[in-house]
C-alpha cells in the first residue's frame, strides 16, 4: 500500500487541526441559530466515514446521525459517472421538520452528488440545510456548487485516503495522497 504513493497531499496532523476548526466554526454557527441546537448529521457513504467520524466528536452538540449512500465513482473509475442513490442504505426518515441538517461528503468534484442529496433532502422539509466537506477540487463545476463548508482545496486530482477509495481500496490510510499512475488504471 506505502509502495503506491506517489505524494502525500494532506498529512495527518493538518486533517486533524483543521477539522477541528472547522467543528468549531460548525459548532459556534449552530449556537447562533438556537441556543440548544439540535441538529441532524447525514454522512455520504462511504468516503466520508473517517471524516464525519473525526468532525461530530469534536461537535458537542445534540445530534442524530442518519446515514445515506451514493456512489458516482464506482470500482475503478477515477473521473465521474452518473451520481446514483444506494437503495440499500438510506436511513432518512420521512420528514425532516424541525431539524437542523449538516449534509457531510467527502469530497466535491462534479457537484453532482451534494445537489443530488440536497435536493432529497430539501425535499423533507428541514428546518435549515447546510453542507460540509472535506475537501473541494478546483475545478470549475467544484467552485459553482454551493456549500457552506469546506476543509481544504485542493489541485483538480484523484486523491485516496482519510476514507477516499480506489476500487475500494486505501480508505484506511491516515494521509490524503495521490497514487502513483502506474497504479491507477483508468481503464
Ligand atoms: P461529485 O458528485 O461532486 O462529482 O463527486 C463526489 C463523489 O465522487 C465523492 O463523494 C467521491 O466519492 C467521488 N470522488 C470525486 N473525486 C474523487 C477523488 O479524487 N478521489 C476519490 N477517491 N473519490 C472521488
Ligand atoms: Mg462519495
């Protein structure tokens, strides 16, 4: 796995002082709106395991997690198919009246997957929506998609690691990097 690294792009210590900065902003952000806020989580599956799992243990907020899966880049395709809803695993209740929503990816690239989920979302009735990710390619079609909250920009490159995946591969290790292109085949 260490042998298929071409270049670390985010090491560990700054994944980790930054999303603890962004909890705060998070955290400070929901106080403004209600002074005991309670608030929804939806992580996108699977990238943004890690991440959501670092950010809401550092939220000390009062908080449901509700879990939706959607996958744009299946097995080995390292540029963008058509974003599509996991039947399998989608946690969201009926209604989300009331409810603070924090929409949590891993990564914004196309946009298609943050619009896409937003759009369900909305659709519920939330009380307030605000999306958070991890990080955002520069790239045009990044850069048009609203969001509220961003970790890092980063260059417009395949990235793997901190829950990203190639072919499902390498979500496990600590650092954001690149893969060497003999590694990756985008066949
Ligand atoms: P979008 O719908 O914005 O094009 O893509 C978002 C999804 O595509 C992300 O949630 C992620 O699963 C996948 N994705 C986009 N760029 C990358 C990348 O550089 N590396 C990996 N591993 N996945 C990516
Ligand atoms: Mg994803």
């Amino acid at each position: 796995m260490q042998q298929d690294i071409e270049r670390i792009l985010i090491d560990r210590h700054t994944i980790a002082n930054r999303v603890r900065e962004l909890a705060e902003q998070i955290t400070a952000d929901f106080h403004e709106k209600d002074e005991l806020p309670e608030i929804t989580i939806v992580p996108i599956l699977t990238g943004s395991f890690i991440f959501v799992a670092d950010l809401i243990r550092d939220l000390p907020l009062r908080m449901q997690i509700r879990l939706i899966s959607v996958s744009s880049y299946p097995g080995k395709a390292t540029t963008a198919q058509e974003a599509q809803i996991g039947s399998d695993l989608d946690d969201l209740p009926a209604s989300l009246a009331g409810s603070h929503v924090l929409l949590v990816d891993d990564i914004l690239d196309s946009g298609q997957t943050i619009k896409l989920v937003s759009e369900i979302l909305s659709a519920k009735n939330p009380a307030s929506l605000k999306t958070c990710v991890l990080l955002r390619k520069q790239r045009e079609a990044a850069m048009q998609q609203p969001v509220d909250y961003v970790a890092f920009d980063i260059p417009d490159e395949f990235v793997v690691g901190y829950g990203l995946d190639y072919d499902d591969y390498y979500r496990n290790l600590p650092d954001i990097v690149v893969l060497k292109s003999d590694v990756v085949d985008d066949a």
